[in-house]
C-alpha cells in the first residue's frame, strides 16, 4: 500500500526531497501541503516551522522529522500528535557547519576584518601573523554540531576548550560542564562559538554578565540560535568594544529588521540562517532509514525530547 510523506518548509524546495526519499521509498509518495487529497495516506511529515494548525490536519501520522539538527521550533506547539519527533544527524551537515565555523575562526585568527578595512581605507596595514595555538577558542556546546566543529579547530592547532551541560570528553580539547564553569570558561574565549540547542536553560544564556566574562576585544561566532545570546546586551558590547567583532548567522528575530544596529556595524558580518542546511542526497538516507524502522515497530534513531527540546 502507497503512504504519504507531507513535506512543509518555508525555505526547502520540496524538488530535491522529493525525488530522494522516493528513490529510496518506492512505496512512499512525498507531497506538498497543497498536493495532498483524500486519497493520500499521510504517514510522515518532514517540516521546517510549519504552520500552526498543520499537524492537526494529518492524524495518521507515525512520524515527524526536523529539517535541521534543533527542536526548538516544535517545543510548545499545541497541534503536535503522540508520535515520535526525530531530528537530522547528517554527516553533510556536521561538515558544512564546520566549515562555517571554521571560516570563522580563521578570519579572526588572521585579523582579515582589519584587512578588510584597510583596504576600503586605501591604507597598506600590516599585521603579524599569530600561531593558532596562542589564540584561545571556546566552542559553548559540545552536541553532534558542536563537538565536529571543536575537534576540527584542535586539529588546526588552536587552544580549544568546550562547554557543554554536562561532563563532554573529546580529544584534543579541554572540556568544562555545568552553570558554575561557565564565567571561567567564558573568561578564557578569545573566539566565542555558540553551538547551543536553544532550550528554557539556554534561552539568552549570554547575557550582560556573561559577555563581561569575555576578555577585552573578544569576537563572537553564533550559529546555534539568535535567543541564546541577549542581542540587545550583544549590540552594546559592540558598540562598547569590549565584543571586538561578531559573525551571526542567527538572530532573535528572523529575517534581521530593516534598519536593525547590527547591519550597520562594522564590526559584524551577518549571514541568513546557511552555516548549515539539510542535503537531500545525503539526508534522505537517514529518514528513510527511519521509516523503515517505523515499519518494523522500532523506534526511530535521533529521537528529539521536546520536553528538554534536543
């Protein structure tokens, strides 16, 4: 019997989906919202914040997949059915977020903003070189995401340490857990990478106190959620200097205001929510694997507690 996967996103074309996962599951149709008729069985729903009320018009459904590695966007939801909720664990994914994130780091790590303005100055500037193992990175959550990124940045030679809410032990890393390490660990950041999920314990986590944790002239990557770090107390310290520079890929509110302070700093690069996306070719592996579990009567892998929202 043909079922029905529902697929619902704002920003994925369902195209490459579509074609995926039904090369994967012959037996399974993948449809728009729009696509679907009484004649679909709809079993499966792959979303990215879908509307609210959409759940509730799929009561068959077996199993929710996250178009993204974080919860955040279902915790809370009224229309949500008993049924098990998995997120993406891609390879592809960890990978383009490390990417990101190294990018990051090494644009700081070689003073390429000060180059940058330079140039638009006409002005030959000269900077000497640091080695990565004197320039401290602290990478703030230690998931699939976050422990990828920081083991990447110690093979690059960079003093990395992490901080995660309970005790994490990578190699090449010195690791801290728990609320009381975490001004300490914050003190010892030269490049901050927030990789947090954004739970109730997180939401702005960076706040004034913790910024002011931070040394003098520390650069700020954020790549998990906007409402993790307080953006007002964020804009300050940019403004104050004592945050030297900021590359955010995530805001509190999404898409960034016009004529919000942060795209006027000079200090700030911002980018629309890309560091990393869900590739179908890759990912489509996982949640078929999933589907097929759901078949068998098992449980699906990557299941999201939406009670700790991860």
């Amino acid at each position: 019997m043909t079922e029905t996967l529902v697929f619902a996103s704002a920003v994925d074309p369902i195209a490459p989906w579509r074609t995926a996962l039904e090369a994967l599951l012959p037996d399974v149709r993948v449809r728009a919202p729009e696509e679907i008729g009484p004649e679909d069985d709809v079993r499966y729903a792959l979303v990215w914040k879908p509307p609210a009320g959409f759940f509730a018009r799929h009561p068959g459904l077996r199993l929710i997949t996250i178009l993204g590695a974080g919860a955040d966007a279902l915790v809370g939801r009224d229309d949500l059915p008993d049924v098990p909720v998995a997120r993406l664990s891609d390879p592809e994914m960890a990978r383009m977020m490390t990417h990101y994130v190294l990018f990051a780091v090494l644009r700081y790590a070689r003073d390429i903003p000060a180059f940058e303005a330079a140039q638009r100055a006409g002005r030959w500037h000269y900077l000497h070189p640091r080695e990565a193992r004197e320039i401290r990175v602290g990478v703030l959550g230690l998931g699939d995401l976050g422990g990828a990124a920081a083991r990447e940045l110690a093979r690059q030679g960079f003093a990395v340490s992490g901080w995660s809410r309970t005790p994490k032990d990578l190699p090449g890393l010195t690791s801290h857990a728990g609320a009381a390490a975490l001004l300490p660990f914050l003190g010892q950041a030269d490049i901050l990478v927030v990789m947090l999920p954004l739970t109730p314990e997180t939401r702005r986590l960076i706040g004034p106190r913790e910024i002011a944790a931070l040394p003098p002239g520390a650069k700020i990557v954020n790549v998990s959620r906007g409402p993790v770090i307080d953006e007002a107390a964020l804009v300050e310290a940019l403004r104050s200097g004592h945050v030297g520079g900021a590359t955010l890929d995530v805001f509190e509110v999404e898409p960034l205001a016009e004529g919000h302070p942060l795209w006027g700093m000079e200090n700030v690069l911002v980018t629309p929510h890309l560091a990393s996306v869900a590739i179908p070719a890759s990912a489509a592996r996982q949640i078929a694997h999933n589907i097929r579990r759901v078949w068998e009567g098992l449980a699906p892998e990557h299941r999201v507690d939406l009670a700790r929202g991860y």
